[in-house]
C-alpha cells in the first residue's frame, strides 16, 4: 500500500465510524467537523490530506506546528485548509500561535487571553478574522494539585467566568468548549460533564456552540454526547512514534 492509500483507508474508515455513530444518535453526519491530527507526522502527510479533500488540521505543540505552517505556506501558498492549535498552550506562545491558528481549542485560564489577543491584532493587518476559541474543561474527577500543570483544562466552575473574559476581549471570537476523557475514566461520564458545561455557555452565549471531544479511541462517545469537532490522529495517519 502506498502511504496515499494508508491514509485514504483511515480516512475512510474514520468517516463510517463518525456515520454510524451519528446513525445511532439520531444526528447528521454533517453536524460532525473532522480535524485530522497531524502532530508527528510530515507536510507530505498533510498535502496527501488537502488531496484528499481534508480541510481541518489540527497541531498541538507550537514549534512544530509554526514550522508546518510556514512550510506549507511556501509549498501550498493557496492552501485552503485550516488550524486548530489543540495543545497545551504556555502563555510565553500564545501570541505567535495567534498569528497562525485559525482556532485555539485550549485556552483553559485566564493570562492566555490578553497575548492571543494581542497576537492576533498584530496579524489583523493582513487582514484575518477574530481568532476563534474554545474553552478547555478540565474532565478529571479528581482533585487537581496546583503542581500538576500537565494536564490542561480548566476547573469547570472557572468557565462562566472565562467566557465572559473572551467575550470581553477584541480580537477573540468565543465559540465553545473542549475536552480530553482522562485515560482511565469512563468517557461516557467525561463527555456527559462535557455537555452540561457547553449547555451552561450556551445559556450565556447562544453563538459558542461547539463542542470538540473525541479521539481516535472515543469518538463514539464523544459523538453521543454532543461533539460537533472530532480531533483524530492515530486511527487516520498510524500511530505516532513519540508523545501521545
Ligand atoms: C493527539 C491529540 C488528539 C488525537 O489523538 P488520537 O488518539 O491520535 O486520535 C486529539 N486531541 C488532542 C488534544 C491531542 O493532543
């Protein structure tokens, strides 16, 4: 098989899985957006993609993300896709990330909010829109330690408060919420909490409608539960030599 078929039959595969598990929630198979993760893998990968009619890419950590843009850009100056920055961001990034990613899924605290914005309005001179945003839940049951800064997402009592500093801020566009299921927990109850807290910013803010949860091992759930952004790497492109 060349790497072309390898990725067309992942592909394939992934969008009868995201069909089926639309069929058995009684939604449309177009309510779901599909972000291919294309962390770890070449701009070969992502070509191979916008070939194949992929339009959404999603990266996760900035320096590897800022140098697939950049190169795709020189390859692919048309390039009609989009980016999602779906990692941990450090507030040291946030600017440059801003002048790159047409969506932040990971804005999970406060300080992230003045240099996305601030980055963004220094790209508005090539004429960009808003940077959109979502909000990152923290699903984990348990307790977090103020130690613990791997693992991303904010307390979900924190939320309200959040949104209401995106709404505030220029050159930001709120438009939902995201969430990783912990490892070890049942994803079903994750994406179930998931949904209470897009519920409760969509009480505050009608237009923040997204929803993006599921991976490659839970998608199902996820799309039980309201996705309408799926993040898939491992189950399109293979498994990833390093990271997770
Ligand atoms: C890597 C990653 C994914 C994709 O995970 P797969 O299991 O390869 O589908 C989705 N979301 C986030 C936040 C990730 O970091």
């Amino acid at each position: 098989m060349t790497r072309r078929e390898e990725i067309a039959a992942g592909l394939a595969h992934t969008r009868e899985r995201i069909a089926a598990a639309c069929d058995a929630a009684g939604r449309a198979p177009d309510e779901v957006t599909l972000i291919v993760v294309t962390k770890f893998f070449p701009v070969d990968d992502v070509l191979v993609l916008l070939d194949l009619g992929e339009r959404n890419f999603g990266e996760s950590r900035h320096q590897e993300a800022s140098a697939k843009v950049a190169e795709l850009a020189r390859l692919e100056p048309e390039h009609p896709g989009r980016w999602h920055f779906i990692g941990n961001l450090q507030s040291n990034k946030a600017a440059a990330v801003a002048g790159y990613a047409d969506v932040v899924h990971s804005v999970d605290r406060a300080k992230l909010i003045a240099p996305l914005s601030r980055g963004r309005a220094e790209t508005a001179a090539l004429s960009r829109d808003p940077l959109q945003v979502l909000l990152q839940v923290d699903l984990d049951p348990a307790p977090v330690s103020a130690s613990d800064r791997s693992r991303g997402g904010a307390d979900p009592a924190s939320i309200p408060a959040l949104a209401d500093s995106v709404i505030a801020a220029e050159q930001l566009e709120l438009r939902g919420v995201m969430g990783v299921a912990p490892l070890d927990e049942d994803p079903d109850q994750a994406f179930e909490q998931l949904a209470r807290v897009s519920a409760q910013v969509k009480g505050r803010y009608p237009d923040a409608t997204w929803v993006s949860s599921g991976m490659s091992g839970d998608l199902e759930a996820a799309i039980r539960h309201g996705a309408t952004h799926a993040r898939v790497g491992s189950a399109i492109l293979g498994s990833r030599v390093v990271g997770r």
